[in-house]
C-alpha cells in the first residue's frame, strides 16, 4: 500500500464527506484504498467475516457519478462502511456468527441498511460479532476478531468486528447492536466512538434480536463528530418496528459545539468507583483526568446518589437472557450442537430464572428509571468508566466473568438512556481506555455534546494503531 492509501483510510468521516462534496476525493479511490487494506491487513485483524468488495466498488461508481452529476445526497455519500453480522442485507448471508445460521440469506434489507444506502453508504462487507450477540469472544462459525492496538488481546463484545475495523482503519463507520454494553464495550477497548441511543430512537426492524426490550442499534466511528452524522440518518420512527419511538430527530450536527458553558455532569461515584467493580489503576486516573478535563471546558461537576444501583447488577442479566432463551428456543431444542459452548451455556443458566426472577428485575428496573429521572433534575450528563479494566489478553479471558463482577454498561440499557464511550487514554501498556458519558431518555445532544467537546481537546483519537 501507498501512504497516501494508508492516509485515506485514517481520514474521519467528517474529512472524508467534505473532499467528496467538493469533488477533491473519488468514492472510487477511497473504498479501494480500504479494499486494498482488508487484503493487507484484515488477516490478522479479523474483522471481516464476508468482505463485498465488488458490490462495493459497484455502489462506489453508482456513488462518484451521482456526486459528479451534481446528486450529491449528503455526508454519508460515497463513505464506505461495513455492518454488524446481525444486520439483514438483501441477497448477503446474516449469520449471527452462528452454525444455526449458517446458509441464513435475507430477502431484505434491516430499515437501517436502508436507510444507510439511502444515504449513499458503501457497503465494504460484514463484521465479526460474538455468538449472536450474546457468547464470545470464540463462536461456532468464523474466526474471532482481534483488537488492532495489540492483536493477543481481545477486543470486547459483542461488536468485535465493529471495533477491530474501525480502530484498524478497515472501515468509515460501522453500526453495533447494545443490549448490555456491545457497542460501548468494544469501542473502549479499541479506542473509538461508540453511541447507544435512546431505546426506541433508531430501529431495529431486520436486526437479529438478543433481547427485545434491552436491544438497541447504534453507530461506532473514529469520532464524535463522525458518530453524529450517522445517527442523524438512522434516527426516527419506523412503522415497521412498534418499539421504534415517534419522538422527533433534532439536528445532531448542532450539538457539535467546543465548551461545556453550563454543563452539569453528575458522577454517580458510588457505584462506578467502588471498591467491588474492580478499576485498575490505569483506568481509574484517565477516568478522572477525563472528568477534570469536563470541569476545565466550562461544566459543573458534582457526585450525584443513584441509591438502588448497586443492588440491581442482576437485572439486566435476567432479562437479557430470558428473553434470548425464548427467541432461540425452538433452535436450542431442534439443533443445540451448532451453538457455540459459551452461548449455550449462558442459556442452561437462563433456563434455571423463574417468571418471578424475571418480574423482579422488571420491578427493579422500574425503580432505577425512577431514580436516574430524578438525579438527572440535578444533571445534565453522567461521567463514569466504561469498563474496568483495558483489554484483556485472549489467553486471559474470562467469558463468564462478567456475569459475576457489577456492571457498568447494563445501567444504560436497563433504563433505556442514551450512552456513549469516547477515549480519553490508554494504559501503562498502550491499550486504549473510554470513558462512558449518559443522558437522559432522547437527549443524545447533550452526550454528543459533551463528548465532542472532550475529543475535541483531548485528541486522544489522534492516536492511532499500528498495525
């Protein structure tokens, strides 16, 4: 590869989007320049597991000629991207990275996948996941991702596919799913932007399901500003999906501002710093140079008390896995050899939850709603980590721990609130670190905001993984 192929496969979407409206960059050149990319590098990464490359060149042509012609349809037109394996394409197979779903092939496009191409998105292929969002990091079918800052380490889950490419400089943007932390969780550990929207705000029509009322689809990018003009394109209410919220779609771009004048951010220190969660010491102070960093561009800071938080860790966990055990009932019965080990043992374990354990952590995720709506009169935006600990070694890692440890991701979904992960360091041993900032219900403006701000100042996605 040329350096000038290496430099336009680490240009954001942003920088990208403005060369291809003043007609200085071809979408042509730019999706080759990451097809020329996968074949040098996504052999170790791992982050594809069904590369497109000539569809892709197909809708890059499509793309440079509308543009050319003057049909320039807007910051997404002509940037290639590629897809969680859990997003229906038409005509492309949608495993799940399952054997159940090995031969599965749609026979039409999740609203997103639409929506994208609507856009004019470039489709460059399929990413890795864990074992239907749920089991990982090794599934039944394909190989694992690895996470691009040091391929012997993991890369979080389930959107590992999504991490590695973006992290690697394989991809613009791509879309994730978060049921307990899957698009946040792989972004702190690979070192970008990861946004879990509002429950209800983007649909989820055609995407594989873990849990219907925990799911949610959102975008990961190299920046905030990038994570922005993605979600202001798969925002809004489908009529396909009766879960998808009516709630207008506010203009996203506008909340890409570079203070914080005004800002108040909470940081529920109780729970997320407590001696139990386990924060490594690495993690722990770029946490809270990161909350200093707020403070220094204009916001408030203050501990804020959300009292039943740590007696809920549990909730989360019950309810995505009981509702996961009734989606792949049928199929657990029918074929359970072609679902991994890891998956199907977290399903032995849902069977054991009774209908009561799972009307209690409803109950209990009633009583957090109440109480993150309360504090979030005294707030604007919370502060905390996004995982404990950096990335662990592959050979380290615990698929079951955790289950056992408190989560810091599982709040967010419980409650349906808005969550991003934007870096702000890396460890003693170069592995990325993010720090989680939330909102209330629909406010995704004010997450936007306050981590653009943070990125803006910080850079620490200046940085980049030499792969």
């Amino acid at each position: 590869m040329t350096t000038s192929q290496s430099e336009l496969c680490f240009l954001t979407i942003g920088e990208a989007s403005a060369l291809i409206k003043d007609k200085k960059l071809s979408p042509v050149e730019l999706t080759q320049a990451y097809l020329d990319r996968m074949g040098a590098i996504d052999g170790k990464v791992k982050s594809y597991v069904t590369p497109l490359p000539e569809s892709a060149l197909q809708e890059a042509r499509v793309a440079e000629a509308d543009i050319q012609k003057g049909n320039y349809r807007g910051p997404l037109h002509g940037v290639p991207i590629g897809l969680k394996d859990l997003y229906d394409t038409k005509g492309v197979r949608t495993t799940g990275q399952s054997k159940v779903f090995e031969h599965r092939v749609p026979t039409e496009d999740a609203t997103v996948v639409t929506k994208l191409q609507e856009a004019g998105t470039v489709l460059l292929g399929k990413l890795a996941m864990h074992e239907f969002a749920l089991g990982g990091p090794k599934t039944s079918l394909f190989e694992q991702a690895k996470n691009p800052w040091n391929l012997d380490h993991v890369t979080g889950g389930s959107s590992s596919g999504s991490g590695a490419a973006i992290a690697a400089g394989l991809a613009m943007g791509s879309l994730g799913s978060d049921t307990g932390g899957s698009i946040r969780g792989p972004a702190a550990l690979c070192g970008i932007v990861g946004l879990k929207p509002t429950y209800g705000r983007v649909s989820r029509y055609g995407v594989l399901p873990l849990s219907w009322s925990l799911d949610t689809v959102g975008p990961m990018t190299w920046s905030v500003e990038d994570t922005a003009l993605m979600l202001q394109v798969i925002a809004g209410h489908d009529p396909k999906d009766p879960t998808s919220s009516h709630e207008p779609v506010p203009d996203y771009l506008a909340a890409l501002q570079t203070d914080l004048k005004g800002v108040r951010v909470g940081v529920p220190r109780h729970y997320f710093f407590a001696d139990d969660v386990g924060l490594d010491d690495d993690t722990r102070n770029a946490i809270e140079k990161g909350i200093q960093t707020l403070k220094e561009l204009g916001a408030t800071v203050q501990d804020i008390e959300i009292p039943s938080l740590s007696s809920l860790t549990p909730a989360n966990g019950i309810i995505m896995l009981a509702e996961a055990n009734a989606y792949h009932e049928k199929n657990l019965k029918s074929q359970p050899e072609n679902f991994g080990d890891i998956v199907r043992s977290r399903f032995i374990m849902a069977a054991s939850y009774t209908s009561a354990d799972y009307v209690q952590s409803q109950r209990a995720r009633s009583r957090l709603k109440r109480e993150f709506a309360e504090a979030l009169q005294k707030v604007d935006v919370m502060a905390m980590p996004v995982m404990a600990k950096t990335a662990a070694a592959l050979k380290d890692f615990d698929p079951m721990g955790m289950m056992v440890t408190p989560s810091l991701m599982g709040p967010f979904n419980l409650t349906g609130m808005p969550a991003m992960s934007v870096p702000c360091g890396f460890s003693s041993t170069g592995l990325p670190i993010g720090m989680q900032l939330a909102a209330a219900p629909f406010n995704e403006s004010a997450v936007i905001r306050a981590g653009h701000a943070y990125q803006q100042h910080a850079r620490w996605h200046d940085q980049r993984p030499s792969v």
